[in-house]
C-alpha cells in the first residue's frame, strides 16, 4: 500500500474531557443546591439574572421539575414559560387535557404557542359543552368565524346562555340582542336581561322591568329599572312600594 491509514490523533480533545465533565457537573450540582432554595423562594420573586443565559435555564428548568413532582403545576407552568421550554409545556397541557381541565390545558398550550393543541382543546371543550374553555381557546387563535358559528348553533340548540357568552366574548352587539330577544319572547327574563345589559341596550332592558311590574314582582322590577337608568320609575316604586 502507497498510503497507510492512521487513526485520527483525538489526543488534543481527549484531555478536554475530564474539564468538561467537571464543569458540567459542577453547573448540574449549582442547580440541585440552588433549587430548594429557590422553592422557598418562590417564582415570582427570583432573580438570576447575574447567571448567563444557559444556567439561567438550567436553574429554571430544574425548579420546574422539581415544582411537577410536588404537585405546584402553576409554578411549574410558570418556570417553564420562562425558559421557553415548549414541549414540557405541552406535556403538561396533555395531561391537564385527558383529564379535562381545559382552562389549565389552554394555559399551557397558549405559553407554548402551540396553535394545533389549542384548537384540540377548543373542539373538545364544545363537545364537552365547556363554553369559556371553548371561548378563550378559539379566541386566542383568532377563528372569529368559527366562534360565531359556534354561537349560532348554540341559538339553534335553545341554549341561550351559552350564545349570549360566544356573541359578547366576540362583541357581536347585534347578535347578543338578536338573541337577547328570543329570550324575551320565550319569557327568559334572565336571560334576556343579561344580554342586554351586556350588550348596553337599555331601552329594552326597560322593557324588561315593564314586564315584570305588571308580574308584580315589584323588587325585581327596581332592581331593573335601576340597571336600565329609569329613575322616574325607581322614585315611583320607592315612594309608593317602598321598593329599594
């Protein structure tokens, strides 16, 4: 053979080694000691910015750890948002979602920016009927026209409350007195007088008050008039019923 092949000479990084080693665990010992203290602590009121930014995660990524094994889940969401630790965050948004705590699920899919996981937990928390769940996840990924659909089948299905929480959370006025009106014309007082309110109709919200003097429920009838500004009814009731 013209060439004879030599082992490559790795004596020049084999002597690193043992430095390396010792200055990785050297940082991983920094971090154990550190962490009780920093539970104590509290999230909220640690600082580490005097550590470069690799141990600053470090540090944190270990509180959080420590945080999930003592059960202190918001802590632990919170130290992992820090650190932008993204599938530790949607590992827990899992966990929280198969045991359907939407609200905390989306807690952890909106630090992680995960778009797909928030509409999974949005479709399920509507199959589950969960409507603030369903509301907040649909919003935070901007599907205005799927909320709104969302809200007409709600209409369709009677369930008055949960349209009038989609259409005000999209601040569809229009809507929420559309069906701020079925509910009247279904003598849903309540639901009707909510829809108003919310959606600052106060005429009609008078017209509510109408109503229910002629029902003789003449508290109530205060309490709406007083919502709806009709002070000359409010005087009436007071000086005549004594109505407060």
């Amino acid at each position: 053979m013209l060439f004879e092949e030599r082992p490559a000479n790795t004596s020049h990084l084999t002597k690193h080694i043992p430095a390396l080693v010792k200055a990785y665990t050297k940082e991983e010992e920094t971090c154990e000691r550190m962490v009780p203290l920093l539970i104590k602590k509290g999230i909220d009121n640690i600082n580490l910015e005097m550590f470069s930014e690799d141990m600053q995660k470090s540090v944190l990524n270990a509180l959080a750890e420590e945080l999930v094994k003592k059960g202190r889940m918001q802590d632990a969401i919170k130290s992992f948002s820090r650190t932008g630790n993204q599938q530790r965050l949607v590992e827990i948004g899992d966990s929280y979602s198969a045991v359907s705590l939407f609200g905390n699920a989306i807690d952890c899919y909106e630090q992680a920016k995960n778009k797909p996981k928030l509409l999974e937990v949005g479709e399920r928390a509507l199959r589950d009927g969960k409507m603030t769940d369903a509301i907040r996840a649909l919003k935070l990924l901007g599907d205005d026209a799927k909320l709104t659909q969302v809200g007409d089948e709600c209409v369709k299905r009677e369930k008055y409350a949960n349209a009038i929480e989609v259409f005000s959370a999209l601040d569809n006025k229009s809507k929420v007195i559309a069906v701020g009106d079925t509910c009247l014309k279904a003598d849903q007082l309540q639901l009707a007088e909510r829809a108003y309110e919310l959606a600052g109709e106060y005429t009609k919200l008078n017209t509510i008050g109408d109503i229910l003097l002629k029902k003789e429920q003449l508290s109530e009838a205060a309490r709406v008039y007083k919502k709806s500004g009709n002070d000359t009814m409010l005087v009436f009731l007071r000086e005549n019923f004594q109505t407060e």
